[in-house]
C-alpha cells in the first residue's frame, strides 16, 4: 500500500469534519503526487500535538520561518508507510523525543491553510502524541525554540488551528 492509499482510508474513516475531509479526498483523486511537497496545487501533511505524561501540558515550537508556537509537524516523505507514521517522525525529530505514542482513534483534526507559492495549501492531518514518562524535549533546526505550556496557556500563545487541535485532544483525552 502506497502513502496516498494510506491516506485515502485514513480519510475515508474520519468522520469529523465532512466537508474539509471530502476536499483532502477530492484533492488526492485529483493529484496522484498529493502527498508531497513538489505537488504545486497542494499537499498533505502530517503533525502532532504532543502531550507530557502527566497530561497537564503540550509542547509547541517556535517554528523558524514562521515565527509562530505551532504542533510538530510537517511534510510527508516517500519514506514514510503511513500518515500516522510521518506524524510520529515529524514529531519526534522537532521535539527530540523518542517513543512518543499516538492517541487511539486516528486523527484529532483535519486543518487547511493557505502556504506561500509555488504551492498554495497544507492540507494538515493532526494527530495527539503522548510523550513517555522520561521525556526530555530538545530543540530542533526547524525550531527557534521549543516549550512546554500548560493548557489554559495555549490561547494566549498560538493560533486558532492549534487551539482547536488542543480541544480535539482534550475531548479524546477524557
């Protein structure tokens, strides 16, 4: 099974958000290299929210170009079997930690947003990350820097699409 097959039935088996699911599903019947960074109409791409083990804080990045707090995450690679799966590297590779583990139940979110050209979109599949109990966060070349904030901090920090993805995790988490 190809990555884009992965995430046709990753896909097909969200059942939140209908309307942003049937434009990532109609982009990949549409662009057989929808996947990847090279597809100038649009990408998928992978992140995840990452959690401490106490599941009182996340960690967010100071992304490098865009000077914002966001989620790990990032494109997708042909290496990758699976969209969870470049979640999880992407994840681990911006926050330095190992062994982290999704949440059950596949992705928490699904978020569109606009990129500069050549290409024009992200079509993001967000996943939550709990971090191992040893978890110790090392900042990444992506990353101007890389912070643990409690939940009620996140609004004050980040945008609306990481404040929704927090949400998503919380209400999975309960």
């Amino acid at each position: 099974m190809t990555l884009h097959d992965d995430a046709v039935l990753v896909l097909k088996g969200y059942e939140d958000q209908p309307e942003l699911r049937d434009v990532y599903l109609d982009h990949l019947a549409r662009h057989e290299d929808g996947m990847y960074k090279p597809c100038e109409a649009g990408h998928l791409t992978s992140s995840a929210l990452v959690i401490d083990p106490s599941r009182e804080r996340v960690l967010l990045t100071l992304h490098k170009k865009l000077g914002m707090w966001l989620q790990m995450g990032g494109h997708c690679e042909p290496g990758d079997p699976t969209v969870e799966a470049a979640a999880l590297r992407e994840a681990a590779e911006e926050s330095g930690i190992a062994g982290l583990a999704l949440l059950p139940g596949g992705p928490v979110r699904l978020d569109r947003h606009p990129i500069p050209a050549p290409c024009h979109w992200h079509l993001d599949v967000q996943y939550a990350a709990l971090a191992p109990a040893d978890a110790v966060a090392e900042i990444s070349d992506e990353s101007l820097d890389l912070r643990w904030f409690a939940y009620d901090e996140v609004a004050s920090v980040a945008d609306a699409s990481v404040v929704e993805l927090l949400k998503g995790t919380l209400a999975r988490l309960a």
